[in-house]
C-alpha cells in the first residue's frame, strides 16, 4: 500500500500548479479551507472596486444614461460572449439572463413547441430539485397529456423513446458529482427524434465542455458556483445559431423584442440570441458577473480539469486512508474523468459533521439526508488545503467533535 | 391671467416643504436637474456602503455561510415586507422576486388557472409594452382559444364581458401619467367575474395606493423607478392572504417550494406568499432595493402625493406659459388627480428636444414616437428644479438649440 501524500508533499505540488497564480485574484477569508466554490464561488480581488463603481459612479452620477453610456443595456450580451469559450459555443450563442429555474422554464417550453407531436419531457431522479420541479411546472401548464417522466439515471437510456420531445439533464449531478456522456446521450436523444438541453450549472468552470462538438441543442448554467459571478449571479442560456430562428420562448418580454425601444404594442422576437431574454436585466448582479468572467480570459480548461481531477482524487485517498473505519461511503465516481469538482461522501452523521467542519473552518456543505460535499474550484483551491481538511475531519471523527446536541441540531436552511 | 410663479416663489415652496429633508437621503450628481427617477430612481445615500458591505463582508468573508448569517435567503419576504405598507397590502403578502415582466407571466397564468373556462387576458393598448408581450405571449403557450384582447383605454369598460379571465392593467400609463380607478375597475371586472392584475411600476412609491380597499386579486411592479431600488432591482408580487391557497404559478422553482433544502424531487407550493418564488434570489440587487426601502420608513405618502401632484402643476403652468406656440400639446392630465407623478408632452421634434435639454443637465427622457416625459420624485425633486427645467427648455425652443444633426439623430437605445 503507497503511504498517503503528507502536507510536504501537497505544498510541492501547490508549487509546481500552473494555476497557483490565479488564487491571487479572489479573497479568501483567513482562517477558511473553503471547499464550497461548487455552491457559491469565492469574490473575485476586483469585484468590490467594480460593484462600487458601477454604484457610484454609473448609478449615482450617471444615472438614466448608463444604460447606453456605461453598457448596462448590452451586459447580457457582453456576459454570453464571455461565457461562451468555457463552454464549447460561439459568442452570439450565448446570453446572460435571469435565473437557472427561469431559463430552464424557456427552454424547456422552447424544445416542446419543435416537438409538437410528442408529450413527455424526460429527466432524471434526484436531479437538482429546481429542475425537475420546472419540468414538472411545465408539464402541468401544457395540459393536454403533457408529461415530467423522472427516472433513475440508469434507466436515461431505456426511457429514450419516440414520445420524449426533450432531454434535460444536469451534466454534473450536484450530489455527486456523477458526469453524464453529453455527446452520447445527446446522439441517443436524436436518434429518437428528442432535442436535449444540458443544465452546466456544476460544469461551466469546472471542466471544458463542448455543447458545440457534442451538438446540444440548448444549454443553461448559473454563474455563481465556479464562475464566482456573486449570490444569486443571473444565469446564462446557450442557444446554437442554427436553432435560434425556430427559438421561441415563452417569456416574450421587452428585452427579447426585436426593437424594445420603438415601444410597440406586439411583440416580435430580436432576430439572434437575444430573444432569449425577458425583462430588464439586474445591472449590479450582471457587473460583479462581469468582473469575475475577466479572471476566465486565460484559464486553460484543461490544465483546470487536471488539477481538478487531482484534487478530487487525493481527497479521496485521505479520507479513504484517515477516516477507514468512520462509516464514510464515497459517493462520487472514484473515477475522477466520471467526476464533477466535487467529492461526496454518505454519512449518517453527515449534518452534524458539516457543522463540526463548519466550526474549524472547513467550509463544505450538507446535502440532505446524508451527503457530505465538498467542492474544489481550481482557480483557488490548494492541494494544502485539501490535505488539511482531510486531517480536520479526521480529528473530528477521532475526538467525535460532530457529537454534540449543537453540531446535531438541524437548520432550517443549509 | 395669474402671473407664473418665480424662482423666488419656487425656493420659498421648498422651504415650507416637508419632505424636504429626504433630498439629503439621496446622491445626486452636480449641474443636474434630473426627471428621469420615473425611468431610474436616484442612488440612496446609503446604498454604497451597504453594498460594499454586503459584497466584502458578507460575500467576500461570509461567503456561502451568508445565506443564513447575513439573511440573504429572507430577502425576498423582508423586502416584500417593507414595500407592503407603500402599496395597502399586509406584510406577508408581497414578495420581491425576478423581473416585472417575469411576475406578470406568473399572475397571469394564476389568474387564468382561476378562471378555467374563460379564455380572455385584457388588457390596454399602449400599456407598456413588456405587459401587451407578455400577454401575448401567455395567450400563445396557453393555446386552446386563448387570446389577448388588446383594447384602448376607453374602451376597457365595454370590453369587461364575461369571457374576460383576468383584466390586467397597469395603475399609471408610463408615457401619459394617466391614472386608472382601480377600485372601480376591479369592481366592474368582479361584476363580471373577472379577476384583476395591477401593475404598479409608475405607482409605488409616487402616491397612495390601496389594493385591500380596492380589492385587487393581484398586483405586481418594479422598484426602480421612485422606490430607487438601483438599475434592474428586482420586482414585487402581491397576492393577497384570501388568494394564496388557490394561487399556482408556472414557474416552480425550488425557492417557492414547501422545503426547498428537503431537496426532494417532488414539487409542493410553500404555504404563502412564498409560492410566488422562483429560482435563486438576487442577493447584490436586492441589498441595494433593501438601503432603498429604508428611506421610505417615515415617508407621509398623502404629503408625498400632495407635493407630487404641485410639482406636475407648476410644471405644466411653467412650459405653458413660457414656451406657449413652441408646439408642445399635453400629454398628461390636466386634473393632478387623475395624474401620476409624471408630466408629458408631445412635440414632433421630441427626440431632439430631450437630447438638447440632457445637454444642458435636465434629465427627462424620451418615449417614441413623440413624447417627452418629466418624471417628478417628490422626495428629491424641488420646485426650484421644476422651475429651473422649464425656464431650460423655454431657451431651447427660443435658441432652437434642439436642432441640430446631433440632437436629431437618434440612438439605437435612448
């Protein structure tokens, strides 16, 4: 049996990392391992100075004609542009707009309408639950037969048949990590007819993805895990030029129009992407959005999934190792190239070991009933910081720190 | 004939004025006289540093702990909470929530759901347009005979027959200030059995408004405009308590779930006003609309609907009485009570005429095809500064400083 790295070892790899730079660009509180970049990313170094700019300045001084002076108007745009290279799509394909559940809502009502012979809307169990309460939302508005069918990721393959108009799945399940084949599935789903979207929600700066090599017909993501867009950063939607003619959302609002500003009485959708968009876009969430998509501008994805991959799979072989014995069940692919950014374990204990965590300053995050999760986002995380927060957990499980009625009692929110 | 009152008569007004005090409350640019806080409110003193606050505390060091220590997940009932008593409705039956074009989608498909057997949206032409698309677009995914019924304004009445599901109007008209009687109308629509929409954005925070005493079944606006709740802040939704049980939006995103962090796959609406949610708040906008709604906590609003309608008054003496035959027809009422806090005119060389006065730092804005439109904030805007604009626009007409190439040539966006 190979011994485990030691600390040493870990703060020489942090050395050789091509991507230790970039943890200059984002604050971190001290005394924080902050494994929880995979709910909401750390705040980009330059962040603060452009929000209150933006306040200041383009609100405050500028006023009304910021819309047009200081760009408010085409941040949607600018934000897609700049969210495009991570994701495999042209500029123009993608477009930053309200949230992951809005914009699944469009897309998925969008893929119904191309469809119209078919009724069921494919998914899969234990997908992130705003999802699969959309697709549901969306089934029960249609009406007329109109189906959620939900199954287990397992039986994706089997269910694919001639009723399902479209696909939605989540690339990286947010439990586990667990990573779909986009492009097979995405050929799968063709071949029977259905259309695909693909949430990128646990994906987009975690891993290169490719919705164009994989020809996804639509995509969605949130900006706010990796791409550290801010609390609640407005999400983004991916609509592939050759299908943007035949888009049709159902959010027709001014934004989307192809002349908002001739303020007339009927609608008719912007020519490209942007009829994508509804109402008048959230200015301040958009530029703290904007300031942390300038830190991607060169990333190389692929060093980024190697450290990734890296980190997930030592993480593995210290808990494995340390915490033999404790009742931990991996519940990621050990595979890393199956693997999101993000480890998951089942404990029973699971909640009252978080917070345990939580109070020594290792910051994950519970999954309800019992998954421990902990997220590495590359651009920040070191392999230090995951040799420590293995012995942190293994002192807590050692001393039995998580059992305490404090530790035990549950939050109403996690 | 009466004299037009002078700078002097103006500064002397704003010397008794009540409100006086909450311009301090406020940042405004130097060399401005802006009349645009129906379009964009200004920046609240205050917002910066909460900002600031929210973005290096509670993001930067916070980080996803904020969730629960900074209250970030209470926003949108908090905020809801505080717009509550500016618009007659209990604290737990507003919400802030998305877009106002993404909240009227979801009141109107409630609505719809409430009057299965009806297939008719009403509503007004040349409403904003966002509503009338909309609308649309609501009609076109309902299918099945649904239409919107687009008619004008003095027509609503004779429209109201028994087909109508819902009237949705907005309160008052965006380019005329013209004020609807909401509780008449919502009283003719119930005659009928329809329910009512209103649509606040030109409202709140500009005068009183009751939806218990009017009966309203639902009324939604952004908070941009007077409340100043920053560029792109999110909107409100008001579902009274009677309605909540029976109110089912489309959009069912896990933040209106019964246990969003239950994390199961099953969608059950919460209990309340929270049903309205969506996807995950907006947590930088709504830190900003929070600073916002505090100025309005010792805000008389009859005293501010008192020095509203003066504003509007001496502003239409004003340009009548100075720029008489320069071509300028009213657009707005005459009668303050029937008159938001707004004043428009129309002139054909509109366009031209607003960039001059911008110019020159009198901040209106312009509404095609040929309305120029003065917003009136009474807890910013003195008499001295209605005064001052007019005096501004009568040396435009009279120099024809409107008319040049680079006045006349207008933007894509304005």
């Amino acid at each position: 049996m190979t011994a485990t790295p030691s600390r040493e070892d870990c703060a020489a790899r942090d050395r050789r990392d091509p991507l230790a730079r970039f943890r200059d660009a984002f604050v971190l509180p001290d005394g924080v391992i902050y494994l929880d970049g995979n709910s909401l990313g750390a705040l980009p170094a330059s962040a603060a100075a452009r929000i209150h700019e933006a306040v200041t300045r383009d609100w405050g001084q500028g006023l009304i004609r910021s819309w047009n002076a200081a760009g408010w108007i085409d941040l949607p745009a600018k934000l897609g542009a700049k969210i495009a290279p991570l994701i495999g799509a042209a500029p123009d394909e993608v477009i930053v707009a309200d949230s992951t559940s809005v914009n699944l809502f469009k897309l998925l009502v969008a893929a119904l309408r191309l469809r119209p012979e078919r009724r069921v809307i494919l998914m899969e169990a234990r997908d992130f639950p705003t999802n699969l309460y959309i697709g549901q939302g969306v089934a029960a508005l249609m009406g007329d037969g109109y189906t959620c069918r939900i199954v287990p990721g397992e039986e994706i393959d089997a269910a694919l048949d001639k009723s399902v108009a479209v696909l939605a799945l989540t690339h990286v399940n947010f439990k586990t990590g667990a990573v779909h084949d986009m492009a097979r599935l995405t050929q799968h789903a063709h071949e029977v007819g259905a259309l695909t979207i693909w949430d990128l929600c646990h994906t987009v700066g975690a891993m290169p993805v490719d919705l164009t090599g994989a020809r996804a017909d639509f995509a969605l993501g949130c900006t706010y895990k990796y791409l550290n867009g801010g609390p609640g950063a407005p999400a983004f939607v991916y609509v592939p030029k050759h299908m943007q003619a035949t888009f049709h959302q159902p959010l027709t609002g001014w934004m989307g129009h192809a002349d908002p500003f001739s303020f007339v009485d009927d609608y008719a959708p912007a020519a490209g992407i942007k009829r994508a968009l509804s109402g008048t876009p959230g200015v301040l969430s958009m530029v703290a959005l904007d300031a942390a998509l300038d830190v991607w501008a060169d990333v190389d994805l692929g060093v980024l999934r190697n450290k990734s991959v890296a980190l997930g799979d030592l993480f593995i072989a210290l808990v494995e190792a340390r915490c033999a014995g404790h009742g931990f069940a991996l519940a990621s692919p050990r595979d890393g190239t199956r693997r999101g950014s993000q480890v998951s374990f089942q404990h029973a204990q699971g909640y009252a070991i978080m917070q345990a965590l939580i109070a020594r300053g290792v910051i994950g995050d519970f999954r309800a009933p019992d998954i421990v999760r902990f997220g590495f986002a590359p651009l920040y995380t070191r392999y230090v910081d995951v040799w420590q927060a293995a012995e942190v957990l293994f002192d807590i499980m050692e001393t039995r720190a998580w059992d305490t009625p404090q530790f035990k009692a549950r939050a109403a929110v996690t």
